[in-house]
C-alpha cells in the first residue's frame, strides 16, 4: 500500500510552531504539557506499541473534534463512532507503516485536503515514485512527462495511456491501492492526487510492472522503477516559481507556479515594464498549488486602482461554561480585508487567469479576489477547493497530522471550499489535444482576449 509522507518544510513549520520564541525552555516545555506534550511524540520504531497506537488515534480523534472547523461533517460522521470503530483497527496493525495506513483512512473521511495524517521520514522508502507524471484526461490516465531513460527507450511517450498496474485494471488499482488513504475536499481534488501526485507510489525495492497502451493501440508492459523525492526532482528538475513569454499579438503570459515563498510575485514585479507594455495579459495558475495568500495579492495589487476585497473567514469558539449551560457558541468571524493597490505601478488592460484542479490553497484565495475585482474572465476547469490554516500536531511513532482550523469564503459569505471556482470559460483538454500538445485553455483565453485587443492597448498601461 502507499504511504504519503509530508514534505520537509512541513515538519519545518511544526517545529517553529506552538511557543512563543522568547519564552525560556523551561517555561515552553511545561505550556507544552497541555496540547504538545513530549510523552506522545514518541520516536519511530518499526512496531510501535499498541498503547501508543491507541493513544495517537486518541489524540487525533481528539484534536479534530475540537479544532476542525467543518462541523457538520463531524456530526454526519459521528465522529465518536468512528473512534470506536477504529480503535480496533490500530491495535490490530503490526507495524508503524500499517497503522499509519488507518490512521490517514480515517482522516480521509473527513473529506478535506487541508486535514491529514503524515507519517514520519523514517517510512520515506514507502512513498518513491516513478520518474513519470500522470493525469485523469476523459477517464484515462494519461502520461504526462517522462524522466525515465529505461521508459522512453521502451516507447513510453507523453500521452501514452496507462491500462493495468500489475496486471489489475487501473481504475480498480486506484480505487484499492491509493483512494481509501486520500484526503480531499472536492471530486477534481480527489482525481488530481488520485490518478496525478499520489498514483504509482509505493515502497522503493519494490517497482510496478506497469501496461500502457501507445496513441496507434499497441500496448506493452514495462517495470517502472521507483526512486525518493530527491532523485525525483533531480529527473524532473525544478519547475521555477514564475515564468513570462510574449504571444503574438503583444499578449504576455505569466505563469505563477508557486507562492510558497516571495519569488513568483517578487519575478513579476521586476518583469513589470515588459508587462506594462503589453496589450493583455494572461496569468496561469493551474499548477499553483498555494503557499501564502498575500504573495497573490501582491500580484493582484497591479491589476487595479481601487481596493479590493479578500475571503471572508471563521473559526471555532469553544467555550466550556456555554456547553453547560446548553448554549451555542458561535464561531468567530473575521471580516474580509480591503487590500490597498500597489500605488507605483498599474496595469489596465485585458486580462484572463487560466486555472485547474490543481489551483489550490493561496492560489484559490488569490482567485477568490481576482473574481471579486472582475477584471477578466477565469478560463480552464474548477480549483481544487481547498484552503484554510492547517494546525499541525505531533502523534506517536515520528509523524503528524494537520488540522483545518480555518473556513475560507467570498467576501459575501458565499462558499467555495468542498466545490471549487468555477471558471467563466470552461474548457477540459481532451485525449486528442494532450497527444498533439495542444494547450486548448491558453487558445480559448487568447480567443478571448481578441476582441479587446486594440493597437494601442499598451497606453492603458501606466508605471
């Protein structure tokens, strides 16, 4: 079975969280004692025992019960059931690897891809992959991007469609192997790691005998080996954070592929003069997986001269004495922020955001705004329909889970989290336009753009 493992820098954020830095350590370690204590951190080993199996379902049963801001999905669950119900599943696991597997089964009912269950770096040999890209195209999986030699020498090209995984129908290998274990918020989230991020992952002595057929209908089975993530990214080298080409018709397309950190809108920024002199502009999102809301409304900060609105928020009030006295307790609503335009430089003319099922998180905030400014259409597919701020707790055995604390919506109170931001335009690549490498979305948002496109468009831009 698949494990999926946290990145680093999510183990990073858990350490950094929790105390404030100028508290002294012994003061640190005994606030600790409430919410992080030590005793159920317990180091990996390859069975931990039952007791701390039990245990870290019980912190985890506990931890979403009181912090998971969806609610109602606790309560059509019932969550104190399912508790029961698994107890007996972690004691009957007989390995770390395992329990983590019901563990993050578990999570996956809560249906939201901003709560998960990690297990440590010590399993990092069950979560290697092969050095090969997927995606769901009209209910086939299709190859993406091809890093492996031994493949491509043995004909695996882009577009090649994947049909049996150990001779088991892929479909039916998916829906065993990899969905029971996947948190996600909507059906395009579930597909995107499904059958894209997560698929074909697995132990790293082990490599799938994996059957695909070609673009004439010949299939051929090859062993496709699996490596960790860092020979991975190697192979597959580092998708940059932004990227800028000019199109015919003075149009420019930037890609903002990531606002994990300051780069993407920091390049854009810089790149400014080339845009402002552009007769529109296309930005891509659709492999923006998110990071931190505001490096998009920096961007989004060029495109207007007016304020505009972000998401509305919530979170949970627990309030003891209320509970006693059978009151309820309402959540806290933070109020939408009018940010201010950037003031120095200004792009007026046309634009269109491509997005996807995997425009997700702070990419999704930054959408949220983008329709809100109305300032062109969204053409592509549905994002993901996640986001909110994940509170990390540490479990028994080396791993962790994280919690969505934090419900996200339009400025209206209207939501998006668990469906997506539909697109104005939608437009889903076909089998075809992968095989051809067609890029059938940047094509409709160029058909678009077209009729307000003018020769001197470029003066509606000021620096």
């Amino acid at each position: 079975m698949v494990l999926r493992i946290i990145a680093a820098a999510a183990f990073a954020a858990l350490s950094g969280a929790g105390f404030a830095q100028d508290a002294t350590p012994d003061k640190a370690a005994f606030e600790a004692r409430l919410f992080d204590s030590p005793a159920l951190a317990t180091p990996y080993r390859e069975n931990i025992s039952e007791d701390e199996k039990v245990a870290g379902l019980s912190k985890f049963w506990s931890e979403v019960k009181y912090n998971f801001v969806y609610v109602d999905k606790l309560k059509e669950l019932d969550w104190d059931r399912l508790y029961l119900e698994y107890i007996p599943k972690v004691r009957a696991t007989t390995s770390t690897a395992e329990y983590y597997l019901v563990l993050m089964e578990l999570c996956a009912k809560l249906q939201d891809g901003h709560t998960n269950v990690y297990p440590g770096p010590e399993l990092g040999n069950a979560m290697t992959r092969p050095l090969l890209t997927t995606h769901l195209v009209e209910g086939r999986v299709l190859v993406r991007e091809v890093f492996d030699p031994a493949l491509k020498a043995g004909g695996v090209v882009a577009g090649a469609e994947i049909v049996e995984v150990d001779g088991e129908p892929v479909a039916a290998y998916a829906q065993r192997e990899i969905a029971p274990y996947v948190s996600a918020s909507t059906p395009q989230d579930l597909e995107r790691r499904v059958y894209g991020y997560q698929f074909l992952m697995g132990p790293g002595d082990k490599a799938p005998r994996v059957t695909f057929r070609n673009a004439g209908g010949k299939t051929f089975t090859l062993p496709a080996r699996r490596v960790d993530w860092e020979s991975f990214g190697k192979a597959a080298g580092n998708k940059p954070p932004f990227e800028l080409r000019k199109l015919p018709g003075n149009v420019t397309y930037v890609a903002l592929n990531g606002f994990g950190d300051s780069k993407a809108a920091d390049a854009f920024l810089a790149a400014f003069d080339q845009i402002a002199s552009s007769a529109a502009l296309i930005i891509d999102v659709r492999n923006n997986g998110g990071g931190n809301s505001h490096e998009g409304y920096r961007v989004l900060a060029t495109l207007t001269d007016a304020p505009f609105a972000t998401s509305t928020w919530s979170t949970r009030q627990y309030l003891p004495s209320y509970r006693a006295w059978k009151r309820p307790m309402p959540d806290f609503e933070g109020k939408p922020e009018n940010w201010q335009p950037d003031g120095k430089r200004h792009f007026g003319g046309p634009v269109a955001v491509l997005t996807s099922g995997g425009t997700y998180s702070a990419a999704e905030d930054f959408m949220v705004a983008y329709e809100g400014m109305k300032r062109g259409p969204i053409i592509g597919e549905a994002t993901g329909g996640s986001t909110g701020q994940p509170l990390f707790v540490q479990l028994p055995g080396g791993g962790m889970a994280r919690i969505c604390t934090k419900a996200d919506t339009y400025p209206d109170g209207r939501a998006w989290v668990g469906h997506g931001i539909q697109p104005t335009v939608k437009v889903v690549p076909t089998v075809l336009d992968v095989r051809r490498g067609r890029d059938t979305v940047l094509e409709a948002a160029l058909a678009e753009l077209k009729p307000a496109l003018k020769p001197a468009s470029g003066k509606q831009a000021r620096k």
